[in-house]
C-alpha cells in the first residue's frame, strides 16, 4: 500500500519550514457527530490523525511510529498529544469532529 506525502501549506515568513509526513492513507471516515452534537466542529489534523492511529490503533511505539511518519519522536509526540487533547474535548463536550488536510 504505497503511502502520500503530506505537507503543510506553510506562509514563507520567519522559522523553519514545516517537514513534510508521510501518511499511509487518507482516513474513510472525514467527520463524526455524535448524537446531539452540538457547536463548533473541533478539526483534527491529518498528522494527528495518523500519529493516533499508529500508537493507539495499531500499537506501533512512538519511534515505530516516527520513523514511519518520517519526523523526530518529539514532533510525534507533540500531534499524539494534540491529538488525543482533541478526541477527549470531543468526547467531553459532545461536539463534532472534523478531519481536515
């Protein structure tokens, strides 16, 4: 299953630019509203989306996961932080989640 470059779109300004992730496939599902969903949308990144899916999906260590992501293990764990941050502000407060690219 041959993988897709992902890069941020990022405005030339000051720092470094973004590193490119690699992500193994598009997610099936976009978007989840739970029932009685309500307010703003919270949108997960598709570099959170994956860094969740290969350390608490499929099991992968956070280096298994980094190197497969092709970014450091502290900016893996920055996404899987955000990440799980995101799905238990979702979970808490009943409002819907987007996956955006």
């Amino acid at each position: 299953m041959p993988g897709f470059c992902w890069r941020w779109r990022h405005v030339h300004g000051p720092g470094r630019p973004m590193k490119p992730r690699m992500i193994s496939e598009k997610p099936k599902v976009v978007s989840f509203n739970p029932v009685g969903g309500r307010g703003e949308p919270i949108t997960l990144t598709l570099d959170e989306f994956e860094a969740l899916k290969l350390v608490d999906y499929l099991g992968f260590l956070q280096e298994e996961a980094a190197f497969k992501m092709g970014v450091s293990r502290g900016t893996l764990w920055r996404c899987l932080n955000n990440a799980r941050r995101k799905v238990a502000a979702m979970i808490v407060e009943g409002r819907p989640l987007r996956i955006v690219d």
